[in-house]
C-alpha cells in the first residue's frame, strides 16, 4: 500500500502524480485529510485538473472521510467500508469512490446545493477597497487603481467614473443630507469632496500626514471623521468642507497605534462615534464632546469592521484574528464571540434588513451568513479564488462583492434560490457541470 500522505502544499506534486498513476483511493484519503473547508478549496483546484469533479464533490468527500481520521493507513479505511452493506467490494478507479460517498452522503447527511444567478460588472484595473449603497439602484466604488465607480443594477453598467487622487482611494462616504455628495479619503492624503451628479470634484485638501484608512459622519451630519496610519482621529465641521484653508475642528488621540476603521451610531439609545485600532481596541466617543467614554478589549488583532444590531443595542465587531464578536453596550461587555468565524481577516460585516442574518467576508475568499438567532453558520458562499474586500448587501436579494483582484460580482438571492436553501433538491439530483457561486449548507 502507498503510505498516507498529509495533503500538505510541500506534498501537492506528490499527490498529484499519485492520481495520475490510478491510485484515486490513496490519493483522494490523502487529501481528505486537511481539516478545514479553506484548505480543502485552496487545493482542490490540484485534484479538478486531473479528476474533472466539482468543487461540491471535494465537500463530499471530506464530509465522507472526516469521521475517519482514527486511520492512519488505507487499508484499516478499506475494511472498515468493504464491510458496509450494498457497497462495491472494489475501490480502486475514481467511479467506484463516487458511487460510495454517493450513496453514504445520500444515507448519513442532508447535503444541499444552490446555484446562483451572478453577474460580473466590469472591473477595476486594481483591488477593490470599498463598496457604499447610494440609493436602491446605485452603489459606489473605491479601488487601488486610484479611482470611483459608479454601477447601476439595473443595467450592469457604470454611470461614472470619478479620477482625481494620485494613489489609492481607501475610503469613501455618503454625505447623509445629500445623497450627491460624496467624500473620499487616499494613500496620497487628502481628502476630496465630489458631486456624483456631475463628477465634479468640490474641494480637496490635506487631511493627514500618513495615508488615510477610514471616513464617517456623525452628529446629523455636522462633522466629517478621518482616520488614519496614525494614532490620530480628526474632526472637521462640513459647514467648512469647501473652504479652502480647512483645519481640524478638534483632533483625538486615544489610541497606541494606527486607527483602520470608523463607525457612527445614532439613534435614541445611544450616540457614538466608534474607532477600532490595530493596538486590538475599540474606543468609544460621545459625539457632541468626543469625550472617551469607554473602551472594549477583547480582539487579538486589527479591528477591520463594525456593524449595529438596533434591536438590542449590539455593536459587532470584525478582526484580523478571525473572530466575530458582539458587544452590549448597555453595559460594554462581550456577550458572544464567533472564534475563527473564518481562516483569515474579516473584512465586512453586513446585517440583512430584517437583522435575522449577518454575511461576513473575508481574506480566506468566503463569504459566510450566520443565523442572529441562534449564532449558528447557515452556509458558505464559496467562488472567487481571490480575497474579498468588501461586500455591501443592496436588499435581501443582491449582494456586491469587491475582490482583491479588482473584480466585483453581484450574487441574487430570488424566491426560487431561497425555496433550494429551504429544503431543495439534493446535490446529486440534476447536478450542474459548472457554475460560477456555489452555497454549501449543513443541516442537522
């Protein structure tokens, strides 16, 4: 018998070569050995070369096999199944494995598939860093190739594109009085304000002295928040944006490093501005003084994004340790944390409007959506092979996705993909050979 292998990516070459000389078997066991969905994609594109199967059929076999990890070689696994009843007696060739995880996956799990409708908007020339929703039929983006887009859903196309910086644009964000204005912030420093109506760029002025990571907007639209590479939070009265000599009104500085992302609540439980830091914390300011009035500790890596659970007053936060985590702020304790909600950075955190369900994204190139209920993961949307850098939820029924390779998707959720999600047809009932999304769901 060939002796295992780890599936390991200094391995991959070896495992390869063993499908080609028709030890499927060993190979495919081998391979079944990494212990998570991410690796299991990351090399599955390996295995499809030469096998010609689906990304859903590698989920099959590692569902398969994983209660099989007390094997260490072929032949404990060999007998164990050839003992099962109605199974072939000979599994050697690639049609005799499928025919097996067929029928066990069919008997042990309820494995479901959808395929989804996705169109792919023209991209940028570099990654996409932002996405922001302007109205129902319109969203804007922020790309590494120095520029904004303007896209339409309604007929795919761009309305707009806006050029002005010298380097990459990292942040943007709607004037909340004036949806025809917007601001956006730079590695090259400034920031600038543009009419989306005509393009025109208003003004634009130096607003650090490192490059820009975040925007937002608080107090009824009164103030205009910057962040930075730096431990800095500057604040500018909108009454003055146009000026051509704009100082920061005031200027805050609690924390002890970089400040990566932004966030503001308004509303009649609370009114805050929030600032995550890659010193792991997450401050909180009161928006008329910007006084600090607490801080949450808990992440072990950069805060990347935040979302609001109005509802019960719950502030989520996204980092590069992988977490998801939800914080009262009635009384500023953790009350849950998604450990290793992903295999890499969360990027993006978006509620669906009936807050029942949050998708977050991520650089291990998946989206996920998590029932808010329960906490529990609904499925994975799984396709790009490329990290996502943003994701922006236009309704319950599309999804934009901007991807580290400049590409943007929109995903559509209609009535007939949700009915498959409910309880659809099977995996191996009218299987597609290819199809750009894929969601993976695991009933219990």
């Amino acid at each position: 018998m060939i002796r295992i292998i780890n599936g390991r990516k200094k391995n991959k070459k070896l495992l390869i070569e063993r499908i080609k000389n028709d030890y499927c078997i060993n190979a495919i066991f081998s391979f079944l050995k990494i212990k998570s969905e991410f690796n299991l994609v990351k090399y599955s594109k390996y295995l499809q070369k030469i096998l010609n199967i689906n990304y859903e059929q590698y989920i099959i076999y590692y569902e398969l096999f994983k209660n099989y990890n007390k094997y260490n070689r072929e032949e404990e696994l060999y007998k164990d199944i050839k003992t099962s009843k109605n199974l072939n007696k000979t599994l050697i060739f690639k049609e005799d494995i499928l025919n097996l995880i067929k029928r066990f996956i069919i008997e042990k799990y309820n494995f479901y598939y959808t395929k989804l409708k996705t169109i792919h908007l023209k991209p940028h020339y570099s990654s996409v860093l932002r996405l922001i929703k302007i109205d129902d039929n319109r969203f804007l983006s922020s790309s590494l190739d120095r520029t904004m887009r303007i896209y339409n859903i309604n007929n795919f196309k761009i309305e707009k594109i806006l050029k002005g910086h010298i380097d990459d644009v990292s942040c943007i964000i709607l004037d909340k009085n004036d949806k025809n204005i917007i601001y956006s912030g730079s590695d090259d420093k400034t920031i600038k304000i543009w009419n989306i109506k005509n393009g025109q760029c208003l003004n634009s002025f130096k607003a650090h002295d490192e490059i820009l990571f975040d925007l937002t907007i608080i107090n009824n639209n009164k103030y205009l928040i910057s962040s930075a590479e730096e431990t800095e939070i500057h604040i500018y009265k909108i009454s003055e944006i146009l000026l051509s000599n704009i100082t920061p009104y005031k200027i805050i500085n609690n924390h002890t490093n970089s400040v990566t992302k932004l966030f503001s609540i308004e509303n009649n439980i609370n009114c805050f501005l929030i600032s995550g830091s890659c010193d792991t914390n997450i401050n909180l300011y009161d928006i008329n003084n910007f006084n600090l009035i607490n801080q949450l500790f808990g992440h072990k890596g950069t805060i990347y994004s935040f979302e609001y659970f109005y509802y019960k007053n719950y502030l989520i936060s996204g980092s590069e340790d992988k977490s998801i985590k939800i914080w009262n702020l009635f009384n500023y304790e953790c009350i849950y944390s998604f450990k290793n909600a992903h295999f890499n950075d969360i990027t993006s955190l978006n509620f669906t409007n009936d807050f029942k369900s949050l998708f977050s994204s991520s650089i291990d190139e998946t989206i996920i959506k998590w029932n808010f209920n329960n906490y529990n993961k609904e499925y994975i949307i799984k396709s790009e092979n490329n990290p996502i850098n943003s994701i922006l939820l236009m309704n319950d029924n599309v999804l934009i996705c901007g991807y580290e390779n400049g590409k943007i998707k929109l995903i559509f959720f209609n009535e007939e993909d949700n009915s498959k999600l409910n309880g659809g047809k099977n995996f191996f009932e009218n299987h597609p050979d290819n199809f750009s999304f894929y969601i993976i769901k695991y009933y219990k």
